[in-house]
C-alpha cells in the first residue's frame, strides 16, 4: 500500500511537494520555539553555579538577578562600600565577590571587580573560567575580556581600549583620560561572561575620581589586603557574589542581611530566583507555543484541503483500483497511507531544516543576540511534539479517506450501462 500511496503522490508531485514544504516550515517553528525555550533555560541556569546569594541594594528578585549575573537591564540604586565590608565579616561567608556596573565599551557591559571573580566565579557543572590569552588585569589600567567582546571588536592582547560611561549600548560620555589595556582574553563560556569587559574597582574609582592612586601609594594590588585601612576603591557597589561555607546558611543569612538596619539591602538564591523568572515567563512561552502549534495545525489542514480537493479528479483512479480487485478498505487505507507520507516526510524536512539551521546559523545567532542554541539530539519534549504531529494528520486523514471509502463503495454499486 506505501508502494501505491508513493506512486500516487508522485504522479501529484507538484502539490504534494507544497503540501510537505508546508508541514516541514510548520515543525520548524514548533520544534524552534520549543528548543530556543529549553535551551534558554539551560544557559540561563548554567550562567552561574556555585554562588549561594546574590546581594544588593533593595530592589525585585529578578532585577537584581538579570542586571548582575545576565547584564540585563541596570539597578538603579547601590550599596555602600560599608554594607560590602559589613557581608565579607559575616559568619559563614567563605568568599564574596564585589562588581559595579554601569560603563560600557561599544555597547558591551564593563564590570569593574576584583580577582576573586576569576578565583570563584562558576557556570555550568561548576566550571571555572579560563584564559585563551593573556593574563587577568593586575592594573589599574588593564582590562580583562570576554571572547564575544574581543571577538566582535577584533581587539587582542596589548590593545588599547576606551571606555565609556553608561550601558546599554547609551553612552553618555568616554572616559578619554584614562585609557586601558587588554591584559587578557578569557575563553568562550557560552555565558553573559563572553559578552562583558572586566576591570579592577580602583580602575574604576580612578575614571570616576572616587579613587586617588597616591594615597595608597603603598598599594600592591592584592586584592586580599584589609581594605580598611585604605580608601575605598569605589563608594558604591552594584551587587555582591557570595559563596558560603555551607548552604544550609543560605536562607538564615539571607534574613539576617534582608533586615540590616543600616541600608536597605536585598539578598537573593540564584536558583530561586531563575525559578520566579520562569514562572513570571510562563504564560509567554505558553502563547508562543500556541502560535506554533496553530501553525501547525494550519500545515495540516492545508494537507487535508489538498486529499479532499482531489478526491472528485481521483475518481477515475479509485474505479481503475476497484476493478483490478482493490476493496474499499483498500481505498480507505491508500487515502491514509498518503497522508501519512506526506506527513512524515515533512516533519523528517522541517527536523533536518532545524539541524541546519543551528550547525549554519548558531554562531551568528551568538553572535548578534547571545543566544546559545546548540544542535543537540532531540530531547523528549520534541518527540512528543513530533508523535502530536503525526497523530492530528492520521486522525485528519481518517476524512478523506472516509470520504473516498463512501465514494469507492458507491460506485462499485451503481449500475453502469
């Protein structure tokens, strides 16, 4: 019968191959959405591992996760260099890394912090971050890159570099007196990490005139060094990564720092707040994947108007099967291998376009959104999508075929004179 059905279609190439095109473009777009939503929740959950709270000054959960993991978006206010030193003595805090933000270089985000954050910071299954060239800053005046960064403005180890103030692709002003120095590039991590520009903080309180280089003259840059007996490298911070030295702390900690009496700090569990996050996502992802399931649907019932349209010009090819014995069981059973065909094909087409797409295109799409999407097999939430697919077009296909059963077995009672 499969036989059959492929002779048959082939005889109708011209609007079985548009029938197929259309299935294939449609499970495109439902596989797309569906691995661009899996696959966006992975990066996001593997931009940062290991850091237990996330402080800041009083502000959303979620602001204060997109602005300082992600370089999302940008908080509006800040916490004092105080409230820093109040964290680094809390029992229990076993490292803690301190960023400002809020300068940029060609749009990419500059984040001025110490060299703990390459000591601890962790993404993925606890990966640590590496250097492809180079060294991490250890002046005031160099500057540590991110691979998409040094990538996209072609810059390499020893270039010099200006920064501007602002983010976000707005810059309000350069910071033209005082120029930095690539010291490094770090290796692609597929992160926000690949996407950002790191400073030191006196580098930082140097451009802003928050920090005077002769009056820690005797500074050696060490960023282990009692920070009270010198001036602030910056007044103000953005956010601080801690780690602890047992999560269970993580939640009494977060109480203990939500209601410091001196400033109005938050404390947030990164995974907690990815959670929130998708959850607050939810119901966009849901109306995305009901656009590409109508699309779907829309394919399908393009191929159910094809079968049914040529059912009165076929009339002639069902007679032709009945009299060399085909029943119309037969008939029905032909109308659904076709059907079937034409299905499988097209989803097999629009898997292959989906694999194409991302070996062809995921560098590019990398590279202007910093979306990471790789082509991975096939996860389990897609094959339920594909077996969807082709259970609507075998319970779609049962109408033509109906319809071509009546027609065989009406035909094979009339009396032809």
């Amino acid at each position: 019968m499969l036989k059959l059905a492929w002779a048959s279609l082939r005889n109708r190439r011209a609007s079985a191959i548009l029938t197929i095109l259309a299935i294939a473009i449609s499970t495109l777009l439902l596989l797309g959405v569906e691995r661009v939503r899996e696959q966006t929740q992975a990066n996001f959950a593997n931009t940062i591992a290991g850091t237990d709270l996330i402080v800041g000054a009083r502000t959303g959960s979620t602001q204060l996760l997109l602005s300082s993991v992600f370089h999302i978006g940008s908080l509006n206010n800040t916490l004092s260099w105080d409230s820093y030193q109040y964290l680094t003595k809390l029992p229990g805090v076993k490292w803690h890394i301190p960023m400002a933000l809020g300068d940029s270089v060609a749009g990419y985000p500059v984040v001025a912090t110490t060299s703990d954050f390459f000591s601890y910071f962790r993404y993925g299954d606890g990966l640590s971050l590496k250097l492809a060239k180079g060294t991490v800053f250890s002046e005031m005046n160099q500057a540590t890159l991110g691979a998409e960064v040094a990538a996209r403005l072609g810059l390499q180890q020893g270039d010099p570099l200006t920064l501007a103030h602002g983010s976000g692709g707005i810059s309000f002003s350069d910071h033209d007196q005082h120029p930095f120095v690539v010291s490094g590039i770090l290796n692609r991590t597929g992160t926000p990490v690949d996407q950002a520009v790191y400073i030191h903080l006196e580098g930082l309180g140097l451009l802003h005139g928050e920090f005077d280089p002769e009056h820690s003259a005797d500074h050696d840059h060490d960023d282990h060094h009692d920070h009270a007996s010198h001036a602030p490298p910056v007044y103000t911070l953005s956010a601080v990564l801690i780690g602890l030295e047992a999560r269970p702390l993580a939640l009494r900690m977060q109480r203990q720092i939500n209601t410091y009496k001196n400033e109005p700090l938050t404390a947030i569990m990164p995974g907690m707040a990815l959670t929130e996050l998708w959850r607050t996502l939810a119901l966009f992802e849901q109306a995305l994947l009901a656009i590409a399931a109508l699309v779907v649907a829309t394919g399908l019932l393009g191929m159910l108007t094809t079968l049914l349209a040529s059912l009165r010009e076929r009339r002639r090819e069902m007679a032709v099967l009945r009299a060399l014995g085909a029943g119309p069981f037969s008939i029905f059973s032909l109308l659904v291998s076709e059907a079937m065909l034409l299905t499988v094909i097209g989803v097999s087409t629009g898997v292959l376009l989906l694999f194409l797409g991302l070996m062809l295109g995921s560098d590019l799409l990398l590279t202007h959104t910093g979306m990471l999407l790789r082509a991975s097999p096939l996860t389990s939430n897609e094959w339920v999508l594909l077996a969807a697919i082709l259970a609507a077009a075998l319970i779609l296909s049962l109408i033509p075929a109906w319809r071509a059963f009546r027609n065989a077995l009406a035909d094979g009672l009339t009396i032809k004179l």
